[in-house]
C-alpha cells in the first residue's frame, strides 16, 4: 500500500512540474499577443497624432503649442476638444514609449518590461489565445516553470516530511 501512495506521489510531482512548464511558456504567447493589440492602437493613434501635427504645422506649431492654443479659447466646446485630443496625444505617445521598449526588450526580460507599460484597456481589449511558442525564450520559461515546480514539490514534500511521524521499526 505504501508503495502506492509513493508512486502516486511521485506522479503528481511529475504532473505539477509539467503543468508549471507549460503555463510558464504562455508568458511569452501573451506578450507577443499583448503586443500585437498594442500595435494596432499605436497605429490608429498615431493616424491622428499624424493630423493633429499637420494641422499645427499649417499654423507653424508644433502639437503641443496647437493644442494649447485651442485649449485656451473661450468657447468651451472649441476646448473641450482640445481636452479630447491632448488625451488622444498622451496615449499615442504611452504606446509608442511601451512599443518601444517591448520592442527593445530581450525575450526573456518582455514580461517585466510589459507590467512597466501594461494599459489596463489593451489588456481588456486583448482576447488571450493560449498557445505553445517554439522559440528559445519560450524553453527559457518552461525550464523555469519546472524549476520553479520542483521547489514548489520539495517544499511541500519537506514539509510533510517534517510532520508526518516515523513508523517504528
């Protein structure tokens, strides 16, 4: 019997750590498709980023005097769209800033650069899709996965080592 729940032991050990590596590979899957929502959003905004800046370009302004200007008008429908497209603004530039630095990133460092510049609309706009990479940083995850499973399976072993009584010989 004891032999048993030994080999059943060390088949759940088994699986966690397989179940660890494999999600560990979704988290370059998920930035790669984190990316690519940003990337659209980056693109559409730049587009008006594009035409604000040559519409202030005709007044030899740059987007940021353009802006101001129109802020300052008295009329407060005139800036209230101001208010709209200095919004629009800052978020092109937040896009470009974390595409930028996504796409700079080595592999292996993008999640942590991603929680950096991670834009909560993006990440609710984003429809994950779990799937398995065949790139080099993706092996670098599931070897951490396991590692990261076999500690957790040897603490856990350890501990219930440590209150599990000794049968007496």
């Amino acid at each position: 019997m004891r032999s048993l729940f030994a080999f059943i032991g060390r088949l759940l050990d088994r699986i966690i750590c397989l179940v660890l590596a494999i999600a560990f590979t979704q988290v370059p899957v998920y930035v790669d498709q984190y990316i690519d929502v940003l990337s659209g959003a980056r693109t559409e905004a730049k587009k008006l980023y594009d035409e604000l800046s040559a519409t202030a370009a005709k007044y030899h302004l740059d987007v940021d005097a353009y802006l101001t200007r129109i802020e300052a008008n008295p009329d407060s429908l005139v800036s209230g769209l101001a208010i709209v497209n200095r919004n629009a603004v800052n978020r092109y530039l937040e896009y470009e800033a974390a595409w930028n630095a996504l796409q700079n990133a080595p592999g292996w460092l993008r999640p942590i650069v991603l929680m950096n510049h991670f834009d909560k609309d993006l990440g609710k706009a984003l429809q994950f899709q779990a799937g398995l990479s065949f790139t080099f940083t993706a092996f670098l995850y599931a070897v951490a996965g396991l590692l990261v499973g076999m500690a957790l399976v040897g603490l856990v072993s350890a501990i219930f080592r440590k209150r599990t009584p000794k049968a007496k010989a």
